[in-house]
C-alpha cells in the first residue's frame, strides 16, 4: 500500500487464479462434453476429475453447477460466457481470497481499506510492527502478546532515546490500526475464510496431555465437518485404521469414529494399533 491503489493488485490477482480456473476447464472441453454425453457420465464427476489436483470436491461443483443453472443444460451447449462464469464460482467457492493490507498504516487514512472491505475479506495490517514488537518482547524491554492492542515497558530496563523513538512510533501505528493485524489476519484465515476448526489430541484424557506430561502438547486444524476417525487420520495412518473408539476429556464420554468434532475438543483416541 501507500501511493499505489491496491485495488489493481487484487482485481490482477483474482482474474489471474479466474483465468487458470477456466484454462483447465476449457482444455479440450469440446472432446470432453461430447464424451459426457455419448457416455452418459455425470456432468459434476468429469469436472471434478479435472479439478482433484486442487482439491476441489464433487460436492462444490455441483452446487456451482446448480446455482448457475447448468445442470441440466447439455455441455456441447455450453458457450464461452457458461466457461467463464462456471470457473469464477468455482475459484471463489473452493479458493477464497483473504486480503492482508500489509503497511495500512502508511496510508493517510484507512477509506481505502474501507471500501474493499465492503465485498472482500481485507486486514489492515504491519508485519513490520509486529516484527519490532517481537523482538523487542524477547528482548525483555516490553511485555506484548501478538494480537493485543497495546504493550507494556518493562520496568527497570535500560531503552536507548533510539529504541523509545521507534516503540512510540508503534504505539501511534497501533492507535491507527488498533493491532499489528498479523493475528487478525492468521485467525481470520483459519477460522473465517477456510472455515477450520481447532481440537487437541491427548493421550491421557485425565491429565489432558500426552505420555510425558507434556499438556495439550498438540493441535490440529480440521474441517467443520471432521469426525473422531479424522482426527485419527491426522495423527498416524496406524491409529487410524485401528480406530476403536475415542474419548471426549472433557464430557469424559465415549464417542464413535463418525461422532463430529467441535472447536475446541480435546479428544484420546483409542486404537488396537499404535505408530509404527
């Protein structure tokens, strides 16, 4: 940000992943909607195949294919503006775009920002400031927890007129954007765009921790929809497939492979097989 106007960089960006989303679509789509339709094959299916290298599912397209009105229209009919339309749906239901406004702060004011906000995920956000934070934090000079508003000096500690000088700067750029952001924007991510969940695999459902003690020693990101087997699935293919039952640390319940999970859960799995 700064002189330029970020708009030219995001629309750049969008019609660039719209443009490849229709080039693997429109390779040779001729040959494939006549293959669909002497073969009879489902529509949804033949353009997921084309799509599995990115992980899109059968399940997205189809309801794309539904909301624009094409699934019962034949492919050899489908026209260049069905492509294209097709392929921008797709990329923003599968791919979701998460704007972070690095240097916001170096705007004049935040109207900008403001405006993409209205139908784009934007973060105001300074790497940098989060950056000077940091090390000023492990330099035991301030105490700041990423994410927070504000930071604390460290009393009895010796700052430089040069250190006091960039740390008031940080506190005027924290005024402007009410954080660094960069937490902001990793939750935001996570949680609103990519829509994960977070649950904590133990070993010992009483302690909440593993065999060592160590206490909530891990964390896993996983879909809205995850269930117990999942969760196993993440931590070791051998667990998994020995899958027996799982235990819920905090309800202390016992709970099945197809049980879905919440944010939040702290979860053992009980398996017949342990990690190779």
């Amino acid at each position: 940000m700064g002189t330029h106007d970020p708009r030219e960089d995001i629309k750049f960006v969008e019609e660039e992943f719209d443009y490849w989303f229709k080039q693997i679509l429109g390779r040779e789509w001729q040959k494939l909607s006549r293959d669909i339709e002497k073969k009879s094959t489902k529509l949804a299916d033949e353009i997921t195949t084309r799509f599995s290298g990115l992980g899109v599912k059968d399940n997205d397209v189809h309801e794309v294919l539904q909301s624009l009105g094409l699934l019962n229209k034949k492919p050899t009919g489908w026209d260049d503006s069905d492509i294209t339309k097709f392929a921008q749906m797709l990329r923003k239901k599968t791919k979701p775009m998460l704007i972070a406004a690095n240097k916001a702060d170096l705007c004049k004011d935040l109207d900008i920002t403001n405006e993409i906000h209205k139908n784009r995920e934007i973060v105001n956000c300074s790497a940098e400031t989060e950056l000077i934070l940091k090390k000023a934090a492990k330099a035991n000079l301030i105490d700041y927890i990423p994410g927070n508003e504000k930071f604390v000096i460290n009393k009895n500690v010796d700052i430089s007129p040069q250190q006091k000088d960039a740390l008031k700067l940080v506190e005027n750029i924290l005024s402007k954007l009410n954080s660094t952001g960069i937490e902001t924007v990793l939750n935001s991510a996570v949680f609103r765009v990519l829509k994960l969940i977070v649950v904590f695999p133990v070993e010992d459902e009483t302690k909440l921790s593993n065999k060592d003690g160590q206490v909530l020693p891990d964390a896993k990101l996983l879909p809205e929809n995850a269930t117990a087997k999942d969760l196993a699935e993440t931590i070791h293919q051998d667990i998994a497939k020995g899958f027996l039952h799982a235990i819920d640390a905090k309800t202390k319940q016992r709970i099945g492979a197809d049980h879905q999970l919440k944010n939040g859960d702290v979860i053992k799995i009980v398996s017949s097989l342990s990690r190779r």
